[in-house]
C-alpha cells in the first residue's frame, strides 16, 4: 500500500489518506483544519469526500460536513458551520426596509422538511420566518443538515439521481474506425497504412494516418480524430477556399433583385435592387410553406426556412419507448386512453398516469419529469432509476438482504456512505463485503475466485490462438454500446480484419446458478450489441441461454471429455459459414 506523507509544511507524519495531485494530511493535521474552520470531530475521520459528523465551537449546533468543504471555507476566512451563517444573514434580511415577516409554526416546519425527505431535529431559532436555519436528518442517508426551510427543498444529495448524459445522445466511448461507418473509411489508404492499424485504431485516435482524396487522388497524412469527424483534403480546402472567397465578393456586390429564389421569396418593405446578398442585415423572406422569417438573405438561401427545418425535426420524433424503456415499463395500462409509450415522445410534458411493479402505487406525472431531478422510479418507495437491479439484475441478486436500501436505491457505480454485504449466488455461505464499483468492474467472490484460469480454459485459448490466429486470455472490453456494465472481461478474444470474435467457457459448477444466469445472458447481449461474435463453450448440462441472434452459437462441451482442438474447428467452421464460404 503507498504511503503518503502530511502535506503540511514541515509535518513527516502518514496522511490519512492518499490523493495523486492534491495535499492529503494527516490526522492531526485534519483536526487543525477544522479548529480553523471553528468545528471539532465528533466521530472518526472517514474520508475527504465524505460526510464527518461535526460540532460548531461556537453555537454548538452539531451537523455534517465533508473535509473538502471546510478547506474550501478556510481558504475564504469563513467559518464551516451553516447554522451560525444562516443565523447572521436572517439577522442582515431583518434590517432591509422591505422585509416583511412572515413566522412559521413548528407543525409547519416539520411538515414542510417531512415531504422533502426530512426529520425535523430543531428550530435553531425561538421565531422561523423562513430565513432562519432550521436543523433536519434525512431519513434515507442519516446526514445531519443546518439549512434554511426554503434549502430543504432541494432533498439530500443522497436522493439526487442526474444524468451524465443527454437520454438522446449517442454513447461516448471507444469506437473501432473499422466499425464506425465513418466517411473517412472511404479515404484510407491501404497500401500506406498496415491492416492491424485499421482493425484496432479508435474514431478518437490522435496519431497521424495515410490518407487519399477520392476526388483528386492525393496522398497525404493527417490525423485520425479530425479525418473521422470530417474529411478533408489539403489540395481540395484550398480550392474550395479560393473558390468561396470569389463567391462572397461577387455576392457583396449582387443585389437580391438579381438571385431568382430570393427575389421570389422576399417580403421585406426594402428595394430588393438595394440589397446586396452579401451585405448584412437581416430581412423578411416568404417560405413555400407561409412562415415569414427574418434573416440575412445568403443564410436564407443557404440553409432556406429555419420554421420548416424545426417543423422537419418534430416530425421525426424520439418515442419514450425507444429512449427510456425503464420509464416506459412503468406506464399504467389502463388509464392513459389512447396513448401508449410507442406514440407519446419521450420529452412530452403532457401529464400521464404511471404504475410501480414494486408497490402497486399509482400517480400521475409528466412525461418529461420522470427523467428529472430525483429521477425516481417509485415516489412511495423511493427507488431510483437506472439502480443496479435494473441496469445488472445478475449481480443485484448477490445484494445481501442485510444491507439497509435494496438493489433499487443505489447505482452500479455509486459511492455508498457503508460497504455493502454480498452473498455469493454460486455458494450462498460466502458473504463478504466490497465497494459498489468494485463489484460493477467485475470483481467476483472472494472465495470462489480461482488463482488462475482452468487447465481447460487455458487448452481452449491455446487451440483458438492456433487455429483462429491473434488471440488474446482475459481481455477487459470497454464499449460505448455497453448497457448492463461499463466493461467486461472475455475468456478469449480473437480479433481479424473482418470480425471480432469472444469465446466463453462456461463451466457448470460456476455458471448453473440462476443470477449468473442473468450476467450470462447480459454480457452476451452487451458483446452482441458492440458488433462481437460470441461463441459460448456450456459445459456438461447446462441449459441455453435465452438469446437468438445471428452472431451468437453455443457449443456443447463436457469437463469428463474436454475436446478444445474440435471445438475451436467447430467455431471456426461457424465463422467460415457465416461469410458464405
């Protein structure tokens, strides 16, 4: 384990924690830290992002805060507490000549931090009138808080669910060039370039490449990440460029009188014959279809109606049961009349009537609020969207029943404020406890992990790098078309010009229970969506998996009787049929 030193000046002591680039300190370096901040510890330091119950020198009030926090605090000369802050400007709105009290009850109070997902802990104040800092636990996560009424309504961090990404965006990650349908797949030099470059380089590659214009026949090197976004030729920009510049000067000095489609579309109070196309300004154009837009006439007559290319975008809606089926798995059945998740788009802000699986609870919300700020997929039980029963319900059935919120109120990857419990589903007497992430990367049983792979495994990747060519053991795969987890680890990876081929040897002591089952079936569907073929080796008695697609085949094999060189001919006779040979 790497040791760290206390990075303040002239301290030799171990840090309490480690960090690559910014200062760790040491625990009695962290107690200085909050002395400055006015605050002493009440429990144990657990961490620099994580929640320390704390004590205000000054007012007493005990609260929450991270380390983080009070740096942050120190740096500005201003103290941690927030009740104490809040205390001092209620007292500064008081004074302001338009200030007008307005005094909440305690049954207010408690009522208002309740809905919000609050216990009321104290008023702080003898008088709230909504500017004074009141003192709440949250009930999900036990943080203590000292905020003002209005602050609660915001919820806990704990209960906030955002998105890192658009719902309609396309998933960022490692794209093969080959696999891309780029344009620049057109433009690649094949007697320049090696083939390997090409079957293993990325759309985001920043290493130059040989290129050759289709039109003009020039060779030239640029590099990958720009030719992917958009191709181009050196000899062919300059030309277009020369070619541009004399059009702009001739339209700065061509009238709009002398343009037929613009002259035909114009609207405008102004002399068409005293307009130049090039010359600024904005005017009034008539589009076939009756808007009357007002805009720069060579912006009409390049990019035409901005109404109708808006129109061109509404027509081509995005169904709620195409982008979030999650929400649209929950969409009640029978009281939302003619509309169904396959014609009400996914942003529609229309109110309609949903259903939990977990409760039975029926509420109405718009469409577009689902996929909101807390982003609950239950308002009653609290649980989430996007939870790790829903993105990986394999391995959410190894979430030990002992651990206080279930699979449906925590991410695949999210820092839980406890270590959570897990029961292996191949051996239910293995309990052990690890991270979230951790597990979410891959990380299995401890005790069931072997030290190596099997004399098997290691048979069937030697006949496959013989007989199928480049193949590599235990590849970790991170693709952008990846839904269940953010990467995978494959028995055999055998990677080709044409294909990309994933072998996985499932042995039926370890892959018969039914939550591996499940993460069978996931990794298969995750590797088929990223365009692999996978070749399944289901040991002894194992029963198929639930998965028909083109690209997938499972071969029988026995543990009694391991035959890898006649499987591996097998799978590649699969493969020769699957090009027609």
């Amino acid at each position: 384990m790497r040791v760290q030193e206390c990075s303040t000046v002239g301290c030799t002591r171990q840090a309490a924690f480690t960090t690559r680039t910014k200062p760790a300190w040491c625990s009695e370096c962290i107690d200085v830290i909050l002395r400055t901040g006015g605050l002493e510890a009440v429990e144990p330091f657990p961490g620099p992002e994580k929640d320390r119950l704390t004590r205000c020198l000054t007012c007493g009030v005990q609260a929450h805060y991270r380390l983080t926090y009070t740096v942050e605090r120190n740096r500005t000369r201003e103290r941690t507490c927030r009740a104490c802050f809040w205390k001092a400007w209620a007292a500064d709105r008081r004074t302001e000549y338009w200030y007008e009290p307005r005094v909440y009850t305690r049954e207010q109070v408690a009522q208002h931090l309740d809905a919000n997902g609050w216990e009321l802990l104290d008023t702080l104040a003898p008088v709230t009138e909504g500017h004074e800092p009141v003192l709440g636990k949250c009930r999900w996560c036990g943080k203590i808080q000292a905020a003002r009424m209005s602050d609660f309504g915001w919820g806990c961090v704990c209960s906030r669910n955002t998105r890192s990404t658009h719902p309609t965006d396309k998933p960022a990650g490692k794209v093969r060039l080959a696999d891309s349908g780029a344009e620049a797949l057109d433009w690649w030099d094949h007697a320049a370039n090696d083939e390997r470059t090409l079957a293993t380089v990325t759309v985001r590659a920043t290493r130059a490449a040989h290129w050759r214009c289709p039109v003009c026949d020039l060779r030239f090197e640029k590099q990958i990440y720009l030719m992917a976004e958009r191709p181009s030729c050196p000899a062919c920009s300059a030309r277009r460029s020369a070619e541009w510049s004399r059009e702009y000067e001739r339209l700065k000095t061509t009238p709009v009188a002398d343009v037929p489609e613009l002259l035909a579309a114009w609207t405008d109070d102004a002399d068409p014959r005293g307009v130049m196309v090039a010359g600024g300004g904005q005017y009034r154009f008539r589009c076939p279809a009756g808007h009357h837009p007002r805009l720069a006439p060579l912006r009409f007559r390049n990019a035409g109606c901005p109404a109708c290319r808006a129109a061109a975008t509404r027509a081509q809606p995005k169904w709620l049961a195409d982008v979030l089926p999650e929400i649209a798995a929950q969409w009640h059945p029978t009281r939302n009349g003619k509309y169904t998740p396959h014609n009400v788009p996914w942003d529609s802000q229309r109110k309609m009537w949903w259903r939990a699986d977990c409760c039975g609870h029926e509420w109405q919300e718009t469409v577009r609020a689902r996929d909101k700020y807390q982003r609950l997929r239950c308002p009653r039980c609290r649980t989430i969207l996007g939870a790790l029963a829903w993105c990986d319900p394999g391995l959410a059935a190894e979430w030990s029943p002992a651990n206080p919120v279930t699979a449906w109120h925590v991410r695949p990857y999210a820092n839980t404020n406890f270590v959570p419990e897990w029961v292996c589903a191949t051996n239910p007497d293995h309990v052990w406890q690890m991270s979230l992430p951790s597990r979410s990367a891959g990380a299995e049983c401890p005790e069931c992990r072997p030290t190596g792979k099997s004399r098997i495994e290691l048979d069937h990747y030697a006949a496959a790098n013989e007989l199928l060519g480049d193949a590599r053991s235990n590849a970790l795969l991170r693709e952008p078309a990846f839904t269940a987890r953010k990467s995978w680890t494959v028995d055999v990876l055998v990677t080709t010009v044409s294909r990309r081929v994933v072998i996985e040897y499932d042995g039926a002591y370890w892959h018969r229970a039914e939550p591996k089952v499940l993460v069978d079936t996931s990794k298969s569907r995750d590797l088929l969506a990223a365009g692999y073929y996978v070749a399944r080796l289901r040991e002894d008695d194992l029963r198929a998996l639930d998965i028909d697609h083109p690209r997938y085949r499972e071969f029988r094999v026995y543990a009694a009787a391991p035959r890898p060189q006649e499987i591996i001919k097998l799978i590649r006779d699969w493969l020769r049929g699957q090009d027609g040979d």
